[in-house]
C-alpha cells in the first residue's frame, strides 16, 4: 500500500472560476471534482460529468473539444455514458485527468462557460454499470449491537477481528439517490407464532454505509497484494443498505441476508474519488488490546498509519408530517468512517485473495458505520435498540421503524486542519 499522495489539486489556496465553488463550506469546491453521470433535461444521452460547485462539467463536451487530445484514454473514456470506462483507467491516468480538470477549473485560467450546465438542470443518474455488489460488515460497533439483539448469548461470532465479514449481494437493485424505495413483502414469523406470516415488512430500517467503487481489473485466480490495493478504489459514495429487520431475523441462518437486502440499495450520484481523498487519510482503527494482529496479507505499515478515511458521516429522517409542516430533516445519528475495524484496501485484499476478479464498476458496501456512542448508531435496529427505544421527530411522531412516506438522507463530508472541506451531497430515499 502506498502512503496518500499531496500535489496542488489539494491545495487550500487554489480556487475556481466557478464561483460557487469558492462559497466557504460547499461540497464541491476545486478540490473535490467528484464525477458522475448526467443527463440534461431529463432526457439526452447520458453523459459523464465533474461536480464543481453548483456546476457539472460536461466531460463529453470537453473531451469533444479537443481538451483531453492527449489523454487519448481519459478522452474516449469521457465520451461514454457510465463511469465503467473511466474507472477501467490505469492509475496514473486518472491521476493526469484528476490533474487536467483541476487546471482547467483553476482561478487564472481561460473560463469555459460553454461547458458548463447548471447542477439544477440536470437528472444524475447511477454512476457506474454495477457489474457485482458485495457488503461487507466492518463496524465492530455494529456487529456488537447487531449480534447482541439477535444472539444475546454470543454477540460477536469468534471470526469477526479475524476475517472481514461480508456477503455477495444484489447488483440489479442498486439505484441512484432519489429512487423511490418500495416497502418488500416478505416472510417473517412473529416470536409467539408457530409458522411465518406473509405481508408487507413491518421494520424497514436503512443502514448508513460508504461504498467505495471498483478501479481494474484483476485477472480471475490474481489476489490484490495489500500494497496494491489503493491502486483498485476509484472512489467512494454515499450508500444507504435499506434492511427489512424481519424478514433478515427469519432468513438469516444458516446463509446470510437475502431477500431482506435484495429490494433496493441507493447510492450518492457523485463519486468522491480515492486521490481527492488524500489530505483525510489517517491512521486505521486502532485494535483494542488483546485483540488479535490482523494476519500478515492484511497487514502493512502504511495501513495502519493511513488505512483509514476521516469522513464525517449523517443520516436524517423527514416523515410526510414533517414535510406538511415545514420542517427540516431531522439528524438521528452522525458518526465517522474511520472507526471502521478493517479499512478499505483490507477490504479489496480480503475479497479478492482467493482469485475472485474484481472489476472496474463493482461496488463494495461497507456496512452499517456505528461508532461507540448511541448518537452514533448508524441504523434505526441499533438507534432504537430493535425498537425498545422509539426517537420521538420534531413533529411530535415516534420512530421505531420507517414509516410509509419516510424519507431518509445520508450527508458525508471530509474536514482536516489545511485542506479545503470536500463533501460528498447527499444520498436519499423515500419509502413506501
Ligand atoms: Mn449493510
């Protein structure tokens, strides 16, 4: 693993022509350049873009007009409509676009309003082709409480500061944030009931994750080394894992989740990428004592002094009362990816160190973020401990588990001392 490298797109003085992008505070200052996908209108061909400030940078028109000519590589890969060709890069030419965009964006330069298209007026669509989604479990904060609701006896399972815990899931309900959410129908069997029931879930619960998007492509049968796995994040999103608590409790032994995970996953439309990520790499989570060493293919020096990501994470719920009555989201837990057991290159190492190929657009959930504090669980199962513990919204209702009309938004956002704030919007969904 190599350790995060600074150059001038991180620098706190640069400043855009954009200048919305300038505005103290705002997720998409010149330092970010998160990409997406867009269409303009509405309809159109779908198109990859470059958040800047409230701007997208059309990249298909750029690339038109002859500014990536030589970068022929990053230059066909801007004149597609998904992000698989762009994540499909080799490392150092992202870097050279990374670098490109951030000096034709820069204060000083020749503006290129021509490229330009209101955030406002465009649909953003789902970044990437999801060849194959897999989630993981990496909160031991979450797998403790998690564990200890549904096996009181034996809340966390021998393997967990062994293996990194996780599941292969659904690809084809992966949607983009804003995507109605439909309650699932499914089979759960009330505790005093001698055979399952069929009906609508009854606890629908979200789960407050990161996924961080593939880069390559790994031949079938090749592991990752540790040392190269940072070269295989193209970046992350927002990603909201929507969880049906009874239908999992019924499922769940002896093979895992299934149809309790399978309706729907939303993920952010912009993709914060691993090289914006730099100036907020810190060290991984530090092991409390007497855990076990993480076994040599997941160990290196530079994982542990800066495996993890600081990201600032929140989830927030607006019921439709809430809505009538004006009021705003309402923050239910805010915690930080960095308290994460296993960092995201252990991820990749762990997935892929039995030969599975992983290719560019794959998408790896990183499971629910809980942190220590109860203010910090990062799903409605933890915050109102399976429902015991209802929260009582601005609006007067209570929440144990969503309600018809919830709507449920995810906000993350990176600060450090000398770096410019980047963020990553927001991830929402309203549920039947
Ligand atoms: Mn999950």
């Amino acid at each position: 693993m190599t350790t995060p490298r600074l150059d001038a797109t991180h620098d706190p003085a640069r400043r855009s022509w954009v200048p919305s992008a300038n505005e103290p505070g705002a997720d998409f200052p010149i330092q970010n350049l998160p990409f997406g996908v867009f269409r303009r209108g509405g309809d159109g061909t779908p198109r990859v873009g470059v958040a800047i400030g409230d701007q997208v940078l059309d990249c298909w028109l750029l690339s038109g007009a002859g500014f990536l000519d030589d970068q022929p590589g990053a230059a066909a890969a801007c004149r597609t409509s998904s992000l698989n060709a762009v994540m499909a890069l080799a490392p150092e030419e992202r870097l050279a676009l990374r670098r490109r965009l951030a000096g034709l964006l820069a204060e000083g330069e020749e503006p290129l309003p021509a490229m330009l298209v209101p955030q406002a007026q465009v649909t953003l669509l789902l970044p990437a082709v999801v060849g194959d989604y897999t989630d993981f479990y990496a909160s031991v904060f979450h797998a403790t409480n998690v564990g200890s609701m549904f096996r009181p006896d034996n809340p966390l399972l021998p393997n967990y500061k062994w293996v990194p815990i996780g599941y292969h899931g659904r690809a084809s309900s992966v949607v983009v944030s804003g995507t109605p959410v439909p309650r699932p129908t499914g089979q759960r069997k009330p505790p005093e009931a001698a055979e399952p029931v069929v009906g609508p879930s009854r606890q629908l619960d979200y789960e407050l994750e990161v996924g961080a998007w593939i880069a390559g492509e790994n031949a079938l049968g090749q592991p990752v080394p540790l040392a190269e796995a940072e070269t295989r994040l193209f970046g992350l999103s927002l990603l909201n894992d929507w969880s049906a608590r009874d239908l999992q409790a019924w499922e769940y032994q002896p093979l895992g989740p299934f149809l309790a995970k399978n309706f729907a996953t939303s993920v952010s439309p912009w993709v914060v990428t691993w090289e914006a990520l730099a100036p907020f790499r810190v060290p991984a989570f530090p092991r409390p004592e007497g855990d076990p060493a993480p076994l040599p293919y997941l160990t290196s020096d530079a994982n542990r002094e800066c495996g993890g990501v600081n990201v600032t994470l929140e989830v927030a719920l607006e019921s439709a009362r809430m809505r009538e009555l004006g009021l705003p989201p309402y923050r239910v837990s805010r915690t930080n990816f960095r308290q994460l057991y296993w960092t995201l290159p252990q991820l990749v190492t762990h997935h892929a160190m039995g030969g599975c190929n992983l290719r560019p657009g794959d998408l790896l959930g990183s499971g629910t973020v809980s942190g220590p504090e109860p203010e910090e669980r990062g799903c409605l199962l933890e915050r109102t401990w399976r429902g015991s513990e209802p929260l009582t919204l601005p609006s007067g209702e209570t929440r144990a588990f969503l309600e018809p009309g919830d709507r449920v938004v995810l906000r993350g956002w990176c600060e450090a001392p000398g770096a410019t704030r980047i963020g990553f919007g927001e991830c929402w969904g309203e549920v039947g």
